[in-house]
C-alpha cells in the first residue's frame, strides 16, 4: 500500500477509537465549552449567564469571563454554530441538560479527537518523507496514538491536544510552509499561553535559517497573535494580563505573574516517574525517545530537528515543574506536557529495531494504562496520590473504591456512583456531580459514556470489548501492511523538513 493509503487507514484506526469515549463535564471543560455558548448564543466574551458551571472563572472588565486561554473555545465556534443551527431547525432546546451533554461531546470530537487522530498519521508521512522504513514509521505512530494520553485527552473537551497538532504541523512545515507554520504556532498559542515561548522558539530557527521564511511565519502568525491580545485586553484590561489571572483562587500573590513559583523536587518526580502524574509512569514507551536522540548525537544526523525539539520539550517542562498547580488538577498524567509528547516520536523511529521484547513490554504497559483511565475515569481527584493503584484499577475491578486505600479523597467522592466504567457523573451545566441532577438520573447517568454502553448497557466492562478489538486489530493489520523496507533508520539522513 502507498504512505498515503496507509496513512488514512491509520487515521480511521485511531479516529474510530478516539471518539468512541467521552468522559463528560469538569471545570476545564465546562468554562470553555461556556465561552464557545456565549460567543455563539450571546455574541459576549463574559459567561455571567453559566457562571455557577465552573471554578475556572474569574473576574474581568465587564463580568465573569473563563480563566482559560480562549484558543479551544475559538475552534469550537463554528462547529457549535452549525449545531445550533441545526437544534433551532428541528425545536431542541440547547439549555436543556442532555442537549447540552450531546453537544460537549460533539465537540469534543470535532477540536479534541479529530485533532487527534490526524497526528499519527502526519508523524508517519513525515517519518517516512524522513527516509524511516513503513514498519519503523509505523510502530512509533502507533506508540504515539495508544500508548500515551493521546488516547486519554481525545475523550476531553481541553485545550491539550489542539496545542500539540498545532505546534506538530508547525514543526513539519517550519521550512517548506513558513506562512503556515506560523499561523500554527500562534493557534497553539492561542490554546496554551506556553506554546507562545515554543512559537518564539520556532521563530529563532526560522531567523537562523532565512530571513525571508522568518518574515512569512511572522506574517502567518500575526493576525492570530493580534486576535489573542484583543481579546485579553476586552476581557482583562490588558494584552498582557491572562485569563488565570483574574481567578484568585489558582493565583498566589507572592508568585510571578500569580502562578510561578520555585521548582520543586515534588514536582519534578511528580511529572517523569512519580505514580501520581509520572509521564514516564503512564507511558514507559516513550523512554525510547532519550535512547533515540542518544543515536542522533552520536550519528549527527537530523540534530537541528533534535534541538527543535528538545526545546519545545524543554520549555513545557520548565513551565509544569514551575507552575503553582503542576499536578493539573483533576487529570491523568502531567497534561501540561501534552503539547511535546507527539514530537518525541521523532528521535524514537532510531531505535525500533533495538531491544524488541522491551518494546513489546513497554508498550503494552503503557496502552493497558492509558486505556484502562479513558475507559473508568480519566479524572481522578489531584489529592489522590497513586490515581491508578487507589481509584482506577479498583473500580475498573470492583466496581467501588476502598475509602481505606484512597487516602486524601475528597468526601463528596464516596457520594458519586461509581462503577468499573464512565464513571464521571459532572454535566457541563453544574459545578460538581449532584449539585443539580440527582444520583440515578438520566443526566448523572450518561455525563460520562462510551459507544458500547449504548448496547452493553450504562457500566457494562462489556462495552470495552469491541473498541480493544478494533484497535488491536486495527493496529495488527496496519503493521503487517507495511512493508519493511530497506532503508535503515539509524541512517536517516537530514534532508530539510
């Protein structure tokens, strides 16, 4: 099969399996799904009218705004305006609560798991434009899309994902594309107030590289860049002032800019190999991509692509150690990460022929825990400090949470009804579970869902057997239709991007 036709089969592989989960309401999600509501329904930036939805709000120039950066809630404009178009033809009304859980997941899907799905498949054409062999190209876009929390953040409504597809196509199209690249860098901007430091660095190549291709990403980048300091100064007074700011129950005064503090050695176990939010925990895999750039010094091959992407890695690593909430709240894995973790399938495609058992070992463990947190809860309480031994595994197993081994749990926790499977019962129209829809109702019930359930039944572990099987499946069948080539990955040469 041609890259091409391998690389759509790949794409409905991981789209399919993406959108089969959605794991409901939170604060995160609700505050910005609220500012998607009033920019379409109200044509205002404020959210005073679903105000009581979220934690994630603070105080602007004229109201309650989201303390979020706007750029997901922007992507999700248009897609919600053909939905609402669509509600008012037929008489749904959208304030109601199971419409407006259908519309978060449809969402979800059009900024969250299409993104998604779509930078497997860009990996391995650029992998493959890179001289790696089909099979080599293939196993780390697998990696990639099921073996870290790209499969966890697909099924939620954040900003994440959206900013690592866009700093990824900025990546690939730096050189060739500057126009574009810019305009993606300045979109995950937009999504992520970090990503601008990425963006910047970005610009820092370009510039060593040609002036000219600098002066076309910045003219791909400054309309957007101008949208986001507009928006900042409406809502905040300021182009300069972010959205966090305004919220003084996240921002510390003795902080710089609210939010950074002092790294700590807490934090920096906490995001790599802690059981808490450990990205190399949830995903040992991707311990491959230090043994990869380690090949590409010593080869000295591809080292500016190398030093791209250590950068980026290294700008979202210092922001997450820095940052007063580096736990990320209610989530799985290190989120503040996400942006980078695509990119790191770069360096790994130098060693996929090394160590074949520990692939096979590691990659199994990261698939099996990262499907098991988007299946039971991909939300677990931050207080909770092994997520996976005291609360995941052990609903998924039993169905219910031993009060003695969750530690510091928070006690409106044991009132939710829990169950091995979708377990989120939050609605995007109520600040926490049971605020406003009781325990077994329809809207407690389906906050939180996968397609299986809708036959299996609400809860049913026998709703996970037909996504498994399409992803193994799916995942054996693109690996054997890949041709092995004779190209050698340790000989991949730089020939620009």
């Amino acid at each position: 099969m041609s890259d091409r036709n391998i690389a759509r089969a790949l794409f409905g592989v991981t789209f399919v399996a993406y959108i089969y989960f959605f794991n409901g309401g939170g604060w995160n999600q609700n505050a910005t799904f609220d500012l998607t509501r009033a920019i379409v329904e109200h044509h205002r930036f404020n959210i005073d009218r679903y105000a009581d939805n979220s934690g994630d709000v603070g105080l602007g120039r004229n109201g309650v705004y989201a303390s979020k950066a706007p750029g997901l809630s922007f992507l999700a404009v248009p897609p919600y305006a053909i939905i609402r178009t669509f509600e008012r033809m037929v008489g749904i009304d959208a304030a109601a609560p199971l419409p407006q859980i259908i519309n978060l997941y449809l969402l979800t899907i059009a900024t969250c798991a299409l993104p998604a799905a779509l930078m497997p498949p860009l990996l391995f054409l650029y992998l493959r434009r890179m001289n790696a062999p089909q099979r080599d190209a293939m196993l780390v876009a697998l990696v990639i899309a099921f073996g870290t929390y790209l499969l966890v953040y697909a099924s939620l409504f954040f900003a994440h994902l959206a900013t690592a597809f866009f700093l990824l196509i900025a990546f690939i199209d730096l050189d060739t594309k500057p126009l574009r690249a810019g305009a993606c860098a300045a979109l995950a901007g937009l999504c992520m107030y970090p990503a601008i430091l990425a963006a910047a660095v970005l610009l820092l190549f370009v510039v060593a590289r040609s002036w000219r291709a600098a002066l076309r990403f910045v003219a791909g980048a400054a309309p957007l860049g101008i949208l986001h300091a507009v928006y900042h100064a409406i809502c905040f007074g300021s182009p300069l002032k972010t959205a966090v700011q305004g919220n003084g129950m996240f921002t510390d005064e003795h902080a710089f800019l609210g939010v950074f503090v002092k790294p700590s050695w807490q934090a920096f176990i906490g995001i790599t190999i802690g059981r808490h939010r450990g990205l190399l925990f949830l995903s040992p895999v991707l311990v491959f991509a230090f043994a990869g750039a380690a090949v590409v010094l010593r080869r000295r091959v591809m080292l500016r692509e190398l030093a791209i992407i250590a950068s980026i890695a290294a700008i979202f690593f210092v922001f997450n150690v820095t940052f007063n909430g580096w736990s990320g709240g209610n989530c799985t894995g290190p989120r503040y990460l996400m942006p980078c973790v695509p990119l790191l399938a770069i360096p790994m495609v130098f060693v996929t022929r090394r160590w074949p058992r520990l692939w096979i070992t590691l990659f199994v463990w990261s698939f099996a825990l990262n499907f098991i947190a988007v299946a039971v809860d991909p939300m677990p309480n931050a207080p909770i400090n092994d997520p996976f031994g005291r609360y995941i595994v052990p609903l998924f197993i039993t169905g219910r949470v031993d009060e003695t081994r969750a530690g510091t749990y928070p006690l409106w926790e044991h009132d939710r009804d829990l169950g091995p499977v979708s377990v989120n019962t939050h609605t995007p129209d109520e600040l926490g579970p049971f605020v406003v829809h009781p325990k077994h109702s329809r809207e407690s019930i389906w906050a939180s869902f996968n397609l299986g359930e809708l036959i299996a039944g609400a809860g049913s572990r026998w709703s996970l057997l037909p996504v498994l099987l399409w992803i193994v499946v799916g995942s054996a069948l693109l690996m054997r239709w890949c041709e092995r080539g004779e190209s050698n990955p340790h000989d991949l040469m730089v020939t620009g991007f």
